[in-house]
C-alpha cells in the first residue's frame, strides 16, 4: 500500500458528508471544516508520522504537508 493510500486511509473516516481529502503534489488537501482537518492532523500524528505541517488554504480548506 502506497503512502498515500496509508494516509487516505486515516483521514476517510472523519470525513463528514460533502467534505472531501485528495493529494496534489505530495500535500494533503482536506476540504471541509476546522474540526475535520484537526481530527485528521492528529490521527496522522498519531498513527504515521508526528513530522506534519497544517495550513489554512481556503475558507474551509487546509494543507497537510508531510515533511
């Protein structure tokens, strides 16, 4: 399984209807609220790596760089 399939994998579960994750160019985008993307920062701390950085790109929308 690719990382990106291991990371899609945590973040699809918190995801609320018409919210959306997807990769573009390595970073994680999470369409949807503050809540959703704090859940999924910390599962991803927690269960793949803690060397992530978020962003607020959007109004509800945020980047998940992994570095």
């Amino acid at each position: 399984m690719s990382f990106e399939a291991k990371v899609l994998e945590v973040a699809t579960p918190h995801l609320a209807v018409g919210e959306s994750a997807y990769f573009f160019n390595g970073t994680l985008f999470v369409d949807g609220v503050e809540r959703t993307s704090r859940k999924i920062f910390s599962d991803i701390m927690m269960k793949i790596t803690p060397m992530v950085k978020v962003s607020k790109t959007g109004p509800e929308e945020f980047a998940i760089d992994f570095v």
